[in-house]
C-alpha cells in the first residue's frame, strides 16, 4: 500500500524521518513508535538491509509494507541462550517473570538475560531478543526526506532516535 506525495525519493544519504508497526504473522502488534524515528539511507549505520531495499526511492507520504524473516533482523532463537537455573542459585530480585539480569562469561562478554518463566524450583532464562525467531511485517509511514549533513552520515548519534539495525 503506497500513497505518493510529492518531494524528494530516498536515496543514499539522505536523512529520512519515519513512525512505524511491527506485526506477528497472526497480526498482534509487538512494537508501535509513534514519535519519529530518523536513520541516513546508505549509511553504515543504516537500516537493516530489507527495510531499507524497501525504503528505496519512495517519498514522504508513502506507507511502506515489509516482511522480514528472522534471518534479516533478530536472528533465529539460539537454544544455548536458553538457561535454566534454581530458584536458591539466583537472588530473589529476579524471581518474576520480565526481570532482567546481566551475566559474564568466562571470556568477559556481558549478555543480557530475561526471566521468561518459573516453573516448580527451576527460573527459566532467556538471552535471545524478544523478537528473534519471528516473521515481522514492518508497516512504515515516511514523514520526511531531506539530504543528510555529513555529520548526520558519519555520526548518527546526532539523529538521538533508534533505528532497526
């Protein structure tokens, strides 16, 4: 679905300001920003490769559909971030499901875990993205197209939002 306006086509570097949805393949929305989000097209620091392919050429006003597969963004579900662990070895802030905790491997790499369950004695823990293993659909409304700065394509924390990457 696609409703043309006028002004520019985004191309490389060129700052683009977007809002956008992610849905499940059953249509239960997991993520929506409605503030907007800015990225420079072409840039290192850029979208994920499927979105931005689809970002290609279209202007502000457009609304762009997109299916990812869990290969072109967060990944397949990576069973060995998968930890189960006694309730006695873990300290009680993180007896709840959603809590979060850091842990360090024994090469020093700091991985993030989240309580997804608690069963009997045993706390379930997952290191994967909430997301990994999923097909999205990415609907994107493109509010603006503008050129970048050069600082904007070597620096994208001056843009201060998020991007899928």
């Amino acid at each position: 679905m696609t409703s043309h306006t006028s002004g520019e086509p985004i191309r490389s570097n060129k700052l683009v300001e977007f809002t956008y949805r992610i849905m499940d393949e059953g249509g239960q929305v997991l993520e929506q920003i409605d503030l907007p989000v800015s990225y420079v097209h072409g840039s290192e620091f850029g979208l994920w490769q499927r979105i931005e392919a689809a970002m290609e050429n279209r202007r502000a006003g457009d609304t762009v559909e997109v299916l990812v597969e869990p290969d072109d963004a967060f990944g397949d579900l990576d069973p060995d971030l998968q930890l189960t662990q006694s309730l006695s070895d873990v300290p009680e802030q993180f007896h709840h499901i959603g809590a979060e905790a850091d842990f360090e491997n024994e090469i020093g790499e700091i991985h993030r875990f989240r309580v997804t369950s608690i069963e009997g004695d045993k706390l379930i823990l997952d290191g994967n993205h909430p997301l990994a293993g999923k097909t999205l659909k990415f609907f994107l409304n493109i509010l603006k197209v503008r050129d970048a700065t050069e600082e904007e394509i070597h620096n994208p924390e001056v843009l201060d939002s998020p991007a899928l990457h």
